[in-house]
C-alpha cells in the first residue's frame, strides 16, 4: 500500500473522511536547528531562549567588543534591524558580560545583545564556521532553519538583499 493511500485509509477509519485530508496538514516541516535549543544570558543575568524568536526570520551576529570589524558593521546591522521590523536581530556576544555592557553605554544599538562568552567559538564552529572567526553572521527561517551564513563583516547592501528575500 502507498504512504497516501494507507493515509486516506487511516483519515477514514478515523471518520474524517477524505475531503477533510490535507496533504500538507499531513506533511511535517523540518524541525528548526538544534541551534535553537541554546539560552543565552543578557547584561542584567537575564536568560533568552532562541526558541521565543521562532516564527519570524533571524539574523543572529557573532562578535566581540575587541573585535574592529565587528564594531565597525554594528551600525549597518542597526540600520537593518529599523528597517526590517519583521525580522529579528540578535548580537550574540563571544565576550563577558561586562565588556558587553561597557560597549553598550558607548555604543547604542537597539535589538538585543546576548552574551555566549567563549563557549560561542564552538557554537559558531557548529554553525559551519569551522574557522572560528569573527564576525559571523547567520541567517535563519521563520521555522528556525539555517539559510546563510556571512563570514567575516557583512556587506550592507548584500545582507539588506537577503533579509528583502526573507521578510
């Protein structure tokens, strides 16, 4: 018997009927990246789930306040985060939780800045950064799937074409 048909046969043993089956009600999407499993503390202590910021596209930038390029694309990831609302931005920063909020009073962003401290190297290395450098920055679906990864600092107009491409 084919998987469709042993489907319809269940849907009607189970008294739904078969204009009731919806193909895609039946069909499950990939479940997102295990990425999402991850909590992270922001400057005050305070624990993100990743999984709060499923439903909506991610953009999620490793960097490090000791880190030129990093600081350098920060206003040009701002910039995106305004124009984009539908999309979430996240810092994830490979620091302390202190230099983070040091670098915050001097330099304003406005989409959150989580810290994942030195454990965010292997993080990114799962990520596909197998390097290990910073900034990395990764591009997830709204059902939390990778869909690109940017090594090194993002090019503005470049990262704005796929954040267009996502919202």
């Amino acid at each position: 018997m084919k998987r469709r048909d042993f489907l319809v046969a269940t849907a009607w043993a189970a008294g739904l009927g078969a204009s009731s089956i919806s193909l895609s009600v039946l069909a499950s999407p990939l479940p997102p990246d295990p990425f999402y499993g991850h909590s992270f503390p922001d400057t005050d202590g305070q624990q993100h789930s990743l999984t709060t910021y499923l439903g909506q596209p991610l953009v999620l930038n490793f960097w490090a306040t000791w880190c030129p390029p990093c600081v350098k694309e920060m206003p040009d990831l701002q910039e995106l985060h305004e124009k984009y609302p539908n999309i979430h931005m996240v810092g994830l920063a490979v620091d302390t939780a202190n230099n983070v909020l040091k670098f915050s009073e001097k330099v304003s962003v406005n989409y959150p800045l989580l810290v994942a401290g030195h454990g965010g190297i292997g993080l990114m290395r799962d990520l596909g950064n197998k390097k290990g450098g910073l900034p990395f920055t990764v591009l997830f679906d709204a059902q939390g799937r990778l869909v690109h990864s940017i090594l090194g600092q993002v090019d503005p107009t470049k990262l704005n074409d796929l954040m267009a491409a996502m919202s």
